[in-house]
C-alpha cells in the first residue's frame, strides 16, 4: 500500500511473457514465436496433448509416454529415434502452458499459447542446461554456443511442426 492507502499497481505476465522472462535467464535457450491462423482452442488440444503432439511435430522424439499425473504435474519418458534408453521428463502441463525439464536437468522445453481473436500467438522454447560452480559453467560455454546454433534451427522445425499439424498456417509477415 501506498502512503495514501491506494494498493500497489499489481503488473500481471501473459504465458508468453512468462515464456521469454524464463528464457532471459536460461543462457543459450532459443525461444520462437509464431501467430498461427487458427483457434487457441484447435492450437493448444493438439499441443497440450504431449503424448500424441510431441512425437508428431519433434522428429527428435519417436514416443512420449506420461507415467505419473498429481494435477497438472506430470512426470514421463521421451525416447529419441534409434536410441533404447528414455530421457525421464517432470513436466507441468495446464492450458496454454507446458514446461518440461529433464532428470537431471540438461535440458528444458517450454511451450506457451495465447488466444488473439481467432489467431493464437504460439511460442516454443529449448535450452540446454549445465547445472554447477561457475568454472564448470564456464567450461560448458563453448559447448552450450555450439549447441544453441542447433536448437535454433530444431525449435523453427518444432514450431513449423505445429503450424502443420494444427491447420494455422503463418499469416503473411507474422513470426
């Protein structure tokens, strides 16, 4: 409260700006947005459904399977093509909003939606994550520059995935 007893301005993030604040502060995370011509409602019931969306748009995913639900926590495993063993996913999934981040954390997804009239604003986010001391960070710079050239062109295919599998064609000068 303010001295005149008028409450404190409140500053509200839509998921989206959620989305781009997490990625300020996850160096060499790549973010993506797109405005896709399609309902949030016909966007996000295929996005949101992980198991079935995920190994559709992300060629580096060949199944996703969800092995526990408390709520809109989740935890599961994600198989890449070809390789045997999963990468064990927790996972917070509710309406216009998914964050997915590996055991142990190497590797985090966030996906976000926005209605905007009969368009949805879509933003898809990766990053790769080396946890420690500063010097092991910094010994994982390198690494982690490298690696964001590859997300960079992996998140533009995950979002032209979407914009595929949900009908939103980009509209002209939109992304």
């Amino acid at each position: 409260m303010t001295g005149t007893g008028a409450p404190w301005p409140v500053a509200g993030l839509d998921r989206i700006a959620r989305l781009r604040a997490l990625a300020a502060g996850l160096p060499g995370s790549v973010l993506r947005e797109q405005v896709l011509d399609a309902p949030f409602d016909d966007v996000w019931g295929f996005v949101g459904d992980i198991e079935r969306s995920v190994p559709a748009f992300d060629r580096n995913v060949a199944r996703l399977a969800i092995d526990d639900r408390d709520g809109d926590r989740l935890r599961g495993r994600a198989w890449a093509p070809h390789v045997p063993v999963p990468f064990r996913y927790d996972m917070v999934l509710r309406p216009g909003w998914c964050w997915m981040t590996t055991r142990p954390t190497l590797h985090v997804v966030g996906m976000a939606a926005e209605p905007d009239g009969e368009r949805t604003r879509y933003a898809h986010l990766e990053a790769l994550v080396v946890a420690g001391p500063p010097p092991v960070r910094a010994l994982a710079r390198p690494l982690l520059a490298a690696g964001r050239r590859l997300l960079a062109r992996h998140v533009a295919d995950d979002v032209a995935g979407v914009v595929r599998h949900t009908g939103g064609r980009a509209p002209w000068g939109a992304g």
